[in-house]
C-alpha cells in the first residue's frame, strides 16, 4: 500500500515528507493508522547523530491510533482497536520480561537498527528499503509494527492526547517517581524543561515532594513548569544551587533529574553538587554516544552516599503503565492537554522541530 511518510535520508538532513510504499504485516505484527505523533527530541538525535541508526529511516516514536489490519497469529488486538505504540517492545518472555523489567526486554536492542525484529524492512522508496525508528516509524499516515509495541487502550479514548503517553509522559513521570523514587516531603529539582523535563515535574509533584525547582535557561519553559506543579524555579544552575540550600537550610536536594535536550558528561557533576546526602541523581537524557567520561566528586559520592542512576522509559512497565496513566488523566490527575504547545500536519514537520530547537515548544505534535 501507499503512505506519506517523513523520511530522513542522512545526517544534519531535513525531513522529506513523501509517498512511500508500506508491505502489510506480517506475522506477529500490525497495521496501524496513525491519528498523532508527538515531536520528540530523541528523533532529532536521528538528526544530530546523538542516535546512531542507518538511513534512510522513517522517523517518529510517540503516536497512538487504530488497529487497521493484523498479519497472522495476532490474537492480543483487532481491526478497530484503539491503541498507543510503545517505542520498547516487551516480549513477556525473557529474563527482563520475567521480572517486571519490561522497558529492559532482551526485543530492545532492536530500536535503532532500522528493519524490523526479523530483519527485514516495511517502508520501501527511491529503490531503498527504509527503516523504522524503534521499530515503530509513526511519522507516517500508516504504519507496521510488532505486536509487542502494542498496547490496547479503551475504546474512545482521546488518541491525540494518548499518543503523548508512548514515550514523553511515562519517561518524565517515573524518572521522578520510579527512578528517583520522590517521598512525600522530598525536595527535587528538574535540569531542563522540555516535553520530558515538565512530566518529571507533574511527577515529582505527584509524589508527595515538598519543593520542586525547575532548572532551565528558556523563560518560557519555567513559565510553563509552573502550570505543572513546580514551586520554584531557577535559569542557572549556580541560581539552583543557592535557592534550594536556602529551602532545606544547606542539606540540599534529595534528587536531581536530567532531562536536558543532550546529557553532557559535565551536568552529572552539576546535578550531583544540588543533592545533598544521599541525594540521587537521575540521568534520563540521551548523552552523546561517544562520550564514556561524566564530571562530579568521587570523594562526595562515597562519604555522602550520593547515587547516580539511569533512566529508560522512567523504569516504567508499557503493558501496565499507559493504560495507567491515560486513566490518571481522565480523572484529571495528569495533565496532557496542555503539554502540547502546537499542533502541525506532518509537511510542517521540520517547522515543529525548529520551534522545539527555538525554545517554543513544551511538544509539538503532529495530527494525520
């Protein structure tokens, strides 16, 4: 069949919106027309090179939509079913899988190599087999996917908002909540306020914590932070440091979240000079690939037993926690409506990703 498809053909490229030819799926997997698919920054690490993957490929990894076709011996969603797309496919199966550690499934390390999980491709142009961004590719009116990045939702839901729920709430929200592990009373600060950074923040909120600053440069953004539950906020990290050791009497943060554009080896160290005695420093933004060196005092970190840790997905569980957090939404529990800052057709892609580089974006998202 026939799509229009944002396709990336090289690094530093823009995006070429085209018509692309799209095979039917194939066992285990879906067809899935797409309603939106959220701007998120990771795509433009496709750009930057931040995130290694062949070319050409078809971006996107945060959408939600509506079953369209299912290839042989799926029986987990039908043709009509609502759905949101999960950029970590879970198999259920292997050691991950067995112990609830589903954003680690062994099916991971297939997301940015481009075919599918059987090596072959979907997305056919210009004579090219095409890959998919993590399996997925939601940049395009339809797409093929496997089961395993499926996750049925209730019928009616609002896909535009859910769509926000593959990849952006999730990984903010439980980098505080799961990761950093926010305690009623904690004090928290956020180092960059972008589509992740301001979930990290609904978060922290959620949780209990007492403070929470929001650490960016953009105006705009700790304008926005403050919508979604922060108490404070600070444009430099030296202005972080001094508010938050005047808010706890000098013991400081209990954690600091990175959830700037690109993770530099230098904002460990940054983050780690905010938190106090066994404070806990969450890394959930996408460092440089080549980078293997981070800053902070080793001497602090033992006799203060500070913590530094990782974040993919916000250690959350697709299968159990999007359904989870679409439904905190419809009691009015999290805010998704006001997270998309503008909406774009597809052609207007690399509009919307200049907008988010400019700083005027909390998420862009785009509509079929």
């Amino acid at each position: 069949m026939r799509t229009k498809a944002a396709v990336l053909w090289g690094l530093e490229e823009k995006w070429q919106v085209e018509e692309v030819e799209l095979d039917l799926p194939k066992a285990g997997e879906v067809l899935v027309k797409l309603t939106a698919s959220g701007l998120c920054h990771s795509d433009y690490h496709l750009v930057s090179g931040d995130i290694p993957i062949p070319f050409p490929v078809v971006g996107g990894h945060e959408g939600a939509g509506i079953v369209a076709a299912v290839g042989p011996g799926v029986t987990e969603v039908v043709e009509g079913d609502s759905i949101v797309l999960s950029f970590l496919p879970s198999c259920g199966r292997c050691s991950y899988c067995s112990r609830g550690l589903t954003n680690l499934c062994d099916l991971g390390a297939a997301i940015i190599l481009g075919p599918q999980l059987d090596g072959t491709y979907r997305f056919h142009a210009r004579g090219h087999d095409i890959g998919q961004m993590c399996v997925l590719g939601t940049f395009s009116e339809y797409t093929v996917v496997p089961v395993a990045s499926v996750v049925r939702i209730d019928q009616g839901a609002a896909l535009d908002k859910a769509a926000l729920i593959g990849c952006g709430v999730p990984t903010g929200y439980g980098s505080a909540v799961n990761t950093a592990q926010v305690r009623p009373g904690d004090t928290v600060v956020v180092m960059g306020v972008g589509g992740i950074g301001v979930n990290a923040v609904q978060g922290a909120r959620a949780a209990g914590a007492r403070t929470v600053v929001a650490l960016d440069p953009v105006d705009f953004k700790r304008q926005k932070a403050v919508e979604f539950g922060a108490t404070h906020t600070a444009a430099t990290v030296d202005a972080a440091r001094e508010l938050v050791s005047e808010l706890t009497r000098g013991q400081l943060a209990d954690a600091c979240i990175i959830t700037t554009d690109v993770a530099e080896g230098a904002y460990v160290g940054e983050a780690l000079s905010l938190v106090g005695k066994r404070g806990r420093v969450v890394v959930t933004a996408i460092g440089h690939p080549t980078d293997i060196s981070i800053s902070g005092s080793l001497f602090e970190l033992t006799l203060y037993e500070k913590s530094i840790r990782g974040a993919l997905f916000g250690s959350s569980n697709p299968q159990h926690d999007i359904p989870r957090y679409l439904e905190l939404y419809n009691r009015g529990q999290l805010k998704l409506d006001e997270l998309v800052t503008r909406e774009y057709s597809l052609e207007d892609i690399n509009e919307g990703y200049q907008d988010m580089l400019d700083g005027r974006n909390i998420r862009g998202l785009i509509r079929f």
